[in-house]
C-alpha cells in the first residue's frame, strides 16, 4: 500500500486542502444522514488492519532475521518505523532488544509478530477496547513465503481471535501481482485456507452467513495494481461462487472513476458487482477541516452509490500519517494527529454520512505512522538516540492507549450507544 500513498498524496493533499443483499433496516439515529445503508449482520462492524509482518532474530521465525522494522540491523540510520511501540505490557517471549538503544538508560525493546504472545496480547487489547476483529493483510506475492513459515502468524491470528472472541478475515493485498498468475494464485491460497481450517473457524467474519474474503487493489491508475475490469471481475464473480462475501479494496476515486481510480468506463460494473466497497483513504485529506471537505465530495456520494447497487459500505479511516524513517525524503509527523481531533472528526463523518461498518487503519501500521495500537506516551519514552513519533508530537499529553480508548467511542456511535457529536469525547491533557 505504500508505493500508492508515494505516488498520489501531493497531489491529493493540494487539491484537498485549498451482489450481497443485506436486508435489514438501519435505524434512523443519525440526522445528518441522508442515505441510509441497508446493514444486516455488519451492523456496528469496527475492524482494523492488522499487519502482522514484524520478525527478529531470535523470534523462531526461518529467516532468523530483522523484518520490518529496519533496512538492515537497526541503527537510527536504518530504522523503518517512525510510531515507537509500548512494550511494557507484552510478554518476555515477545519482546526484541534494540541494539546501541536505550530508554532512560535502560535496554529498547520492539516484538515480534511471529511471536504467538505478541498477536494474543494484541487481540486482548482489541477485545478489551470494543474492536470487533482484524482483517489480517496477506500480500499476494508473498504467499511462499508465509506458507514455508507455516503460517505462523495466521495461525496466532485464528487462535487469538478464537481466545478472545474476536473475528477476523484474510485480506489479499494485491500490489505488484502479476496479472497472468494472479488468479490461479488467489484460487490455490483460497483452497489452502480452507483446508488447513481458517475460514471454518468459529472466529472467522462472516457476513450474513457468508465468509468474507476482502481483495485489497482493484482499478488503481498507478500500473502497481490490478487494472484489467476483464480480470478483476473474473476473480470477484469466483469467490461469490465459492459462497465468500467480496469486499473490495479500492481507490477513493472508485464512485466517479477519477482521481486514484483508473477512468476506464469498464470498471463501473467491476466495482458494482462487490459485496463490500471499502475505499482507500489513507493520505487522502490531512485536517479535520479537508476530512469534512472529503465527507461531501466522496462518502455522501459513495453511500448513495453503494445504497443503489445494494452493496454496503465500509470507510477507512486513519489516526495520522508520519514515514520519515522510512523516507527520509518525507517531513516528520507528516499528518498531524491533532490529539486525536483527525481520527474521531473521519469517524464522526462517516457515521452521519451513513455508512454503518467501519475500518481503521491500522492496529499495527509502525512504518507509516497510523498504528492505533498502545504507542510511547511521550519522547522520554522511546529510545535514544534517532527519530520517534510518539502521542506528544502535537502538545498533548495522552496516554499510551488514547487511540485505543478512542476506538471504544468510535464503537459507541457505530452500534448507537451514543449519539454522533463532533466534539472529541476524551479530553486529552494539555
């Protein structure tokens, strides 16, 4: 997902800123709505991305090696993640020594994802804040790999959310996928998975029924993704066939075929033809005044559109955006936080806009900076010496799992516990 966001956000930033049938009724709670969705079992549905992509050695993992959190053995010249991890909760096993950094003179930890202590403590958090499950990213050209690693992490996955009565879904990130294999790969990984026992699990999303499989690149204009309407189609039309709910990845641009979406005409009937539209959205507005610009100019529309072809909706929304580590090219602390203002002022749009699920990105998402999961408090927190965002980047003081907390508001306004207000409904200290 990360060379999309490279190549689009300038240019979004500037202009930003100057057939699954779900019957039941939503309720009418929310006044500014002028679209309501149809929701059925997705009703109040708050997932997250969860990566799960974090190794080091030592972790049990076959490559032995650092993944992910650096370019080579970590060094404040190499890091990869710029959102700095707590760790204070996480087990022992979990947990990997930072070389040649400290925290008040103490050894820096990060963990390991392959680690089964690390997703447990990670689906404890998510079962105690109200998130309802994960929808777990598997890169389609990495699938090899994964499968020689046994799943491990997938495995973590299922008996987590098992432990824990969470859900979650596999979702096939198809960047870089290679247009003459990509079907036949997605056909075998989807038999695999039924075979070694993920999607017949008690904890796997199901909507209506029907297990969800969530396919994550269709029509972007970048030439990273899949572009062929002929193809896309093709591969929608046969999970409905093997009896999954589709939900599809997509530009932001999908609704009016412009923007981040190509603008062949032909993808109009790939897009309609999905259960789920969960539009990218990441990097796409960096205020709360340019989210409340994109609620009019895309989700109203976007809800209209989904409520005509009978589809649900589910937006994406995002805490911030920082990858400076990762590109040093990039500023620190790209797209501010704002305490929290950013994040709850997309959740509030989303739910007046009418949309009745939601996904966060992500639980996890170090790298560029939009982890919601418990994060270092202050910069005395996180290891010296190099580049740390922590939750004080703008002045304020907040806890290690403000997001966490605000994620269980985020839950109250999407199943109606509460009423949608756009004050942020924690007060973070000053």
């Amino acid at each position: 997902m990360i060379k999309l966001f490279e190549r689009s956000l300038l240019d979004l930033l500037r202009t930003l800123s100057a057939g699954l049938l779900l019957t039941t009724a939503f309720l009418p709670s929310v006044a500014e709505s002028s679209v309501q969705q149809p929701c059925g079992t997705a009703k109040g549905l708050v997932l997250v991305g969860y990566q799960g992509w974090f190794r080091c050695p030592g972790d049990g993992s076959p490559a032995n090696t650092w993944s992910h959190w650096s370019k080579g053995a970590p060094s404040p010249d190499t890091m990869a993640i710029d959102l700095y991890p707590d760790t204070s909760e996480l087990d022992s096993k979990s947990l990997c020594k930072l070389p040649a950094a400290t925290i008040d003179g103490q050894p820096a930890y990060v963990f390991s994802s392959y680690r089964k202590e690390t997703v447990e403590t990670h689906f404890a958090w998510m079962q105690q804040y109200g998130i309802d499950g994960a929808l777990a990213q598997r890169f389609i050209n990495s699938t090899p790999g994964l499968m020689r690693e046994g799943d491990a992490v997938l495995h973590n996955i299922r008996s987590a959310a098992e432990d824990h009565g969470r859900k979650f879904a596999v979702e096939y990130d198809l960047s870089g996928a290679h247009l003459d294999t990509v079907f036949a790969q997605l056909q075998d990984d989807w038999s695999y998975l039924q075979r070694d026992g993920f999607v017949s699990s008690n904890a796997y999303l199901r909507l209506n029924g029907k297990p969800v499989i969530a396919i994550w690149g269709l029509g972007f204009g970048d030439g990273h993704h899949i572009v062929d309407p002929v193809l896309a189609l093709k591969i929608i039309r046969w999970f409905q066939q093997q009896g999954a709910a589709v939900i599809g990845g997509t530009p932001s641009g999908w609704g009016s075929l412009s923007g981040d979406s190509t603008h062949d005409p032909n993808w109009a009937s790939v897009y309609a033809a999905l259960d789920v539209v969960q539009p990218w959205t990441v990097g796409r507005y960096n205020s709360p005044e340019a989210a409340d610009h994109w609620k009019t100019s895309h989700l109203e529309p976007d809800v209209a559109l989904t409520q005509k072809n009978h589809q649900l909706y589910m937006p994406v929304i995002f805490p911030g955006f920082s990858w400076h580590n990762l590109k040093p090219e990039s500023p620190a602390n790209q797209i501010p936080r704002l305490g929290g203002e950013f994040f709850w002022r997309q959740a509030y749009n989303a739910r007046t806009a009418g949309a009745c699920m939601v996904k966060i990105a992500m639980f996890d998402e170090v790298n560029e900076g939009t982890a919601i999961f418990k994060a270092a408090p202050r910069r005395a927190d996180a290891p010296t010496p190099g580049y740390w965002l922590t939750l004080d980047a703008d002045g304020k003081q907040l806890p290690s799992d403000f997001y966490l907390q605000l994620t269980t508001q985020i839950k109250k306004i999407f199943v109606e516990e509460t009423t949608p207000s756009k004050k942020l409904p924690l007060k973070p200290a000053k």
